[in-house]
C-alpha cells in the first residue's frame, strides 16, 4: 500500500485494473476531492503510481477482490479492466455497493458471447454474423458457414489479443492456435465473426448521466490485430451515419444501464452503421480527447460517477493520437526522443510508467491538436516516430 487516507468524509472510488486509463480516470477524480484506491494484479501500475493507496491481488479471484472491496468500503467501484471477477460484483451490487457503470454491464461485455447474444438476439440491432465454437472441429464447422474470410477471437481477451482475419479453411488451425494462446479463460470458446467490408470504423463514446445520454463527436481510429493504433477526432460521417449510430450507441448502454462513459465501436459500411464491441469505461481510443475536447473521456466519466453537471460536451480542437508500443520485452529501460517529439507544435505525450515491456505492449500516447484531422494526424505520426524505448543495463 502507498500513501495514507484522506478525512473519514470524503468519497472513495475503487479502481480494478490500473492501466493507463486507470491512471487517467485517477487524476480527474482527485481534482474533485476524491479518495482513490488502485487494484491491479502487477505492483507499481500506471494508476497506482497516483492513487492514493494501492493493492495487488488476482483480478479474477473473488474472494480476493471481495475481501478488497469489503476491507476498503468504496463508495464507487470501477472496472478498468475486463479480466476480472465479475460474478462477485453482481453479488457486492445486490450488497449496497455501487459497480460503474453497473455490475450488468461489467458481467455482460466480460466476453464476447454475453454482448453479442444481448445485442444482436434480444435488442435486434444490426452486427456481423456470428458463430461460437469450443473445438477445431466446431470452429472449421462454423467459419465454414460463416463464410472465408472470417474472423476469429477467443470469447475473452484484452487489446484486441488473440484475433485474427482467417483467409480460407488452411487458416483455421493456426486461427485456433493463437486465440487459444491468447485467451484470457480456461476455456476454449471462440467467436467467428463474418469478415466486414467498412469504409470506416468508429467509436462513439456514449455518456449515461443524470437520466440523459449524451454523445462526443465520433472518433476515427486504425487498428492492427484488433488493438489501436491510431486515432482522430473528429472523424467525418453523414447526417443519416451519426443519427444510426446514435440510436445503436443509445440502445446498447440503455441496456447495460448505470453512469458512466461507454465506448461503443461502429462499422460504417455502405449497408448503414453496424455494432462492433463496447466497452463499459473509457476507451482507448478516447485518449485522444486529452487534447481535442474541453472535457476529456475521464473528466466526463468520472463526473458523471459523481453526478456532477455536464453542460456541454465541446470540441475546442481536431486532433489525433499515436501509440507508443514496445517492440521488445525489459524491465529496464529509459524513453529517448522525449525532446525531440516535444518539438513538434501542439503535441503533447503521455508516459504511462509502466514497469515492464513486452512487445507490443501500449507505454504511451502522442497527442496532437491542428486546424484539421489531416495536419493532427500527420503531426502525432511525425512525433511519435522520435520516441522510442531503449533497454538499459541492470546494473543502472
């Protein structure tokens, strides 16, 4: 544990799983005076590096994550993550404990099964055709049906690990093989999912607060074996593709219920607009709002944690963000370029003190602001170039 309680008056929120976002979502709510608590299953994570105290445990043990919560006695808790003990917060729900945005929604996007059943068989609204399976004979069986290219992911994983595009039938073995190197479940379920032609892919952050829903401009993004690379806000869409998306974006969170920022991910296609995911917290293509909206993701989550106002949600800026990946694995190591990205006008970078590497792994963001989407995106691309991470010798 790290640091030492405020007064016995003041609000408790709870994070499980202190990434970077975890880390965002800290600082606005101790701008508002509150009291944060960073749990994760590694020491020295992003968030617990400012909160004000801290524990490790197994994220999906739920007598480990109860005796937490109940040993803390948080006003709020909040997921970060999707590996976790949701069942135990259905039941710390039906206990007086307050799950944002709901213990529902943390149980149903859990996996990919739950929220595909509720959005595509009980809300009707329109998403790729899918198919699960539990072996190589199902999943030969189903993408067959599904039709070639598909793609396949395990029913749970995390930054898009696991997924993959399946060209044909010689494909499917090795499909197998990397979701089920990837899952984050004992099982061995995958979803396929019909391949879709989209002109783009979006996500609309949905705000549910103080009995309204409210929506940011629709951020554009570029992902690469299912995790983000790139993204730019705002991304240009019709009258007719926003009202669509909207009305989906609305439908789905209306379902999930409780407060908070959702990010619901959309295919723009010739056919209309298509659910993809959604994500029940801040989403990571949403860091781009660090630098193009007044409110940023976190400071809109959390205030409508709190049930604080939300007047306006104000673009001031287009603008475009770049991941910082790793392209090896170290537990020692400086970032360089730091100085040379700065450089680069209205960009700033955000070093998520992650202790460890891996490669591919996400240890900052590079984001920029420009009169328009083009001279963003170029800027956090030529920035992001300058930084790099370095490994150092252990005996420094």
């Amino acid at each position: 544990m790290y640091g030492a309680p405020l007064g016995a008056q003041s609000r408790k929120l709870l994070l499980l799983g202190s990434g970077e976002l975890g880390k965002e979502i800290a600082i606005e709510a101790q701008r508002l005076g509150v009291e944060v608590i960073a749990v994760d299953a590694y020491d020295h994570a992003p968030a617990m590096q400012v909160a004000h105290r801290s524990h490790v445990i197994p994220m999906t043990s739920s007598a480990d994550v109860r005796r937490v919560i109940e040993y803390e006695r948080p006003h709020y808790i909040v997921p970060e993550i999707e590996a976790i003990a949701t069942e135990t917060l259905l039941q710390l729900e039906q206990e007086g404990y307050t799950v944002i945005p709901s213990a529902k929604a943390a149980h149903l996007t859990l996996n990919r099964e739950g929220i595909r059943k509720l959005v595509a068989e009980k809300l009707g609204l329109p998403t790729a055709r899918f198919a699960f399976a539990d072996n190589l004979i199902e999943l030969r069986a189903s993408a067959t049906q599904i039709g070639f290219p598909c793609v396949i992911k395990p029913i749970m994983s995390s930054s898009g690990k696991g997924q993959s595009i399946c060209k044909d039938a010689a494909g499917v073995e090795t499909s197998w093989e990397y979701a089920m190197s990837n899952s984050r479940t004992k099982g061995t379920r995958v979803i396929v999912e019909e391949f879709i032609s989209f002109h783009a892919e979006i996500t609309l952050l949905t705000v549910r607060t103080n009995g309204e829903t409210l929506f940011c401009p629709p951020i554009g993004h570029l992902q690469r074996d299912g995790d983000y690379i790139e993204s730019w806000q705002p991304h240009p869409i019709t009258d007719s593709e926003l009202g669509q998306a909207k009305q989906i974006a609305k439908t789905v969170t209306d379902a999930l219920g409780g407060v908070g920022i959702f990010g619901v991910e959309l295919f723009l296609t010739e056919h209309g607009v298509l659910f993809s995911e959604v994500s029940p917290r801040p989403h990571d293509t949403g860091l781009v709002t660090l630098v193009t909206q007044e409110l940023s993701e976190f400071a809109l989550h959390v205030r409508a944690v709190l049930g604080y106002p939300i007047p306006d949600i104000r673009l001031i800026t287009p603008g475009a963000s770049v991941a910082i990946k790793a392209t090896e694995e170290s537990h020692n190591y400086n970032i360089e370029g730091v100085v040379e990205a700065l450089a680069t006008p209205y960009t700033h970078i955000r070093l998520f003190g992650k202790p460890f590497s891996r490669v591919g792994r996400r240890m900052g963001v590079v984001v920029s602001g420009a009169p328009d989407i083009d001279t963003a995106r170029t800027r956090a691309k030529m920035a992001a170039q300058h930084v790099r991470l370095v490994q150092t010798p252990d005996s420094w």
